[in-house]
C-alpha cells in the first residue's frame, strides 16, 4: 500500500479568535504553553475530552467514508483509555469547511479539549484524499495537520494513520493503531480444534487467513523491524519453523527439528531467530542465522530453557526456565553465557516478553490456582500484576510499549478470547474476532 503525507499549513486565525484562545488558556495553567497535553507517564490519568465530528465530504459521493473514518478514529481513541470522545449529539457547531477556523467558543462550552477536523474526498485519478486538522481547543491553536493520498481501498489504514498522529501530539508518544496483530484462530469441538494462523488490524478488522488449518500451527511472531512472521507448525513428520512473508504471501522453511522445537522469534534486526530445541527430556536455547542458516547453541543445561525473547537492542535475552526447580525468568547475554534469575515471587513465571521500549519485560504468572499477566523492570524489581484469571497467558507488546494483548480461557467448553490491557493495569478490553483466538503477536508499525 501507498500512502503519500504532506503537511497541511497552520490555519490564520483572526485576531478575535486568537484573543478568545488567549483568553481561555489563561483559565487552564495545567497545560504547558496553554496546549492541551496527557501525561501518560502518571499513575491514573483522566481521559481527554475530545471532539470528532463526521469528516467532511470533499464530494456528494464521499459521506460514506467520511463517516467511517470518523467511527475508527473515535473507536481507537477510545478503546485506548485515554480519551473520552464527546457524543456528537452534544455538538453545537457544525464542521462544513476545515479551511476556516472553528467556533472555539461552541467546543468549550461542551469541555472538548481538542478537537479534530477532516475531510474525505476522491480525486480525478481515483484516489482518496483525506486531510485532518487537530485543534487544542483552550488555546484556539491548530497543533498539528496532514493530508494523505492513498488508494479508497485503504480508508481504514488512513483512519489509524489519523489516530497515531493525533495520540502522539497529545500524549507524547508514539501511537500504535497503523499495526497489526497474527494470532491463532481457533474453530470446531474442543477436542477437535482447527488451528488456522490469521491476521488482523489491532482493532479486529480486515481478518484473513494465512494458513488452512490441515496441520497445527503455533507461536507466530512477528519481526520487529519487518512485516514478516516466524511459527511453527506440527504435520506429518518432525516440526517445522516457518517464516512467513504478509505482503508476499511467501513462505520458507526456517528448518526441520527433530524431537521439537519451540517459541521461534527474531532478533530486533530480523535477521536472526532465537529458539527452544528440546533433547531427551531437556531443551535449550539455539540461534539461527537466517541468511547461512548456521544454528549457534546458546545454553546447555540439563533444565527446559525456553521462550526467549530479544532486549530492543540485541544485547541480551529473557528467557524461561525451571533449572531453579520451578519456570522462573532469566536473563543472559544474547551471544550466551551466564544467566541472571530475576523473577522471585510466589509461583512459577513463564513466556517473557521485552517490551520494545526496553522498560520492561511482561510474563505469564501461575500460582494459586490463577494465571495472571504481569510487568517487571528488566532487574525483576517493580513487578506488577496487571490481570488475573482462571486462564491468562502469552502477552505481547504494543509497538509502542504501552498496551499489552493476551489471550485468556474461560475452560468449559468455550475457548480463548484475546484481550488488552494498559501496562497500568487499567482499561482490559476484549478484542474482537470471528472465532476463538489465541497466541497474540503485535506487529511493529506500519507507517
């Protein structure tokens, strides 16, 4: 897909309007430079108050997608947790034209801190372009704008473009909606589970499906720095790690492992895969180079060592494993060498995964009878239960660091949801998808 950005110029206002912002901003002294910002960094935070009014049409022809791309964006804000979308039905001016300045005493007088101005039209050769506007709404200032040529099959992916930019320039950080999520898509009798490898948009759209089920597949992964994926798959035969190409559809064989092999997942730079071998009743850590195909064994004890996990920078990985009498994580050079136990609460720690921030690694916890979803700082200080339940397990970061997904199940005889919640612990989601899911890996950005 092809997206062209540029950089729509500040709007003029006049000098009524600047003096009613100036005016206003003097009232809000918790914002910086009178600008509406979140800090995110905080405990709990308040959501934003913001305002999303249906994007214009720039054509008859254009109200459809206008509308959409309006319900994405409010839908992403605020299943983020930090933004409180105001009802459009409260809404006192009504937005015809993004090339003039909003009544900002309208928006004030139903407490939107921001708010956001578009407009959708298809141009001569086809395409679609689509502008938006975010308006601090105190100050009267336009914080940021762009416009965007793409093709109209796109209008969602443009929708989460929006919404990353607008998360950004009011939280700080970046967003992490222009991302997807492969899963394992589960369907059929519990005892007879079809397991399909799918992907998705992070919210639960645009669902296909990559694998058709004749053989198990289990723990993709993506790439951090590609859109590429690593999974396994049992057929007939020894297990295989496949890497999967999403836009190609290409597939390769990583390699044939006899006995088994586990938890496949790449360096930061893509060009490695770290994984779990299993000999006799023990496993290790083994390396591959993707380009020679030279496999490096990085530990070697008589213990199960298994789902590593890269540092952000290639230095190091986190890892589980139970030479302590019990899965605890553990933390080694990535080339090998000793390893450092850092997790030393009740219970036994599993799955690891570093978060790309490099801030913390999040882990599934068992104990008491409960699967929980947790952070730690990567020393195993700070360690934070975020999610406890009958059955939680295999957390993934957000691209951004912020959010966690995981799958969770019930038993009986439903199957796995997947779910997000903010690494706070606050604000757990479930996210939609057409059957039982399970085994979640976020994608890196797509933009």
């Amino acid at each position: 897909m092809s997206v062209t950005t540029f950089r729509l110029p500040p709007l003029q206002l006049s000098r009524r309007d600047a003096v009613i912002g100036g005016a206003a901003s003097l009232l809000l002294p918790q914002f910086a430079q009178g600008q509406t910002r979140l800090d995110i960094t905080q405990g709990n935070v308040a959501p934003l108050p913001i305002a999303i009014p249906n994007f214009v049409a720039g054509t008859p022809a254009d109200g459809d997608v206008g509308t959409g791309v309006t319900q994405v964006i409010t839908n992403n804000l605020k299943r983020s947790g930090l933004f409180a979308p105001i009802d459009q039905a409260a809404f006192i001016e009504k937005i015809a034209n993004i090339d003039t300045a909003p009544q900002f005493q309208s928006w004030k007088t139903i407490n939107a801190q921001a708010l956001v101005t578009g407009r959708m039209t298809r141009q001569p050769d086809g395409r679609l372009k689509a502008e938006f506007r975010l308006w601090d709404v105190p100050s009267g200032q336009q914080l940021t704008g762009q416009q965007y040529f793409t093709s109209p099959e796109y209008w969602r992916r443009i929708a989460h473009i929006i919404s990353d930019q607008i998360y950004e320039r009011l939280t700080g950080e970046k967003g992490y909606f222009d991302s997807r999520v492969v899963f394992v898509d589960e369907t059929g009798p519990k005892e007879r589970r079809v397991k399909r490898l799918a992907l998705m948009d992070q919210d639960g759209a645009n669902v296909r499906y990559l694998t058709r089920g004749a053989d198990l597949v289990l723990t993709p992964r993506f790439s951090p720095s590609t859109q590429e994926i690593t999974y396994m798959e049992f057929g007939q035969g020894d297990p295989r790690v496949y890497l999967f190409n999403v836009e190609t559809g290409q597939r390769e064989i990583v390699g044939n492992f006899p006995g088994m092999s586990f938890s496949p997942r790449f360096s930061p730079d893509g060009q490695r895969v770290v994984m779990s071998l299993q000999q006799g009743g023990n496993s290790n850590l083994f390396v591959m180079d993707l380009r020679s195909k030279s496999t490096t064994r990085l530990t070697d004890t008589p213990a199960i060592d298994t789902s590593p996990s890269y540092a952000p920078d290639g230095t190091r990985l986190c890892f589980e494993s139970d030479r302590g009498g019990k899965p605890q994580i553990y933390i080694m050079p990535a080339t090998g060498g000793p390893a450092q136990r850092i997790s030393f609460g009740e219970g036994s720690y599993s799955t690891p995964v570093w978060s790309p921030r490099g801030d913390y690694i999040a882990f599934t916890k068992q104990g008491g009878g409960q699967f929980s979803i947790g952070i730690m700082k990567t020393d195993g200080s700070g360690e934070r239960i975020l999610t406890s339940g009958f059955h939680n397990e295999g957390p993934t970061f957000a691209p951004n660091g912020r959010v966690l997904m995981f799958f969770r199940d019930p038993g009986g005889n439903s199957g796995p949801s997947l779910y997000t919640v903010d690494i706070s612990g606050r604000n757990e989601q479930r996210v939609p998808t057409p059957g039982f899911a399970s085994d979640p890996a976020w994608s890196p950005l797509l933009s």
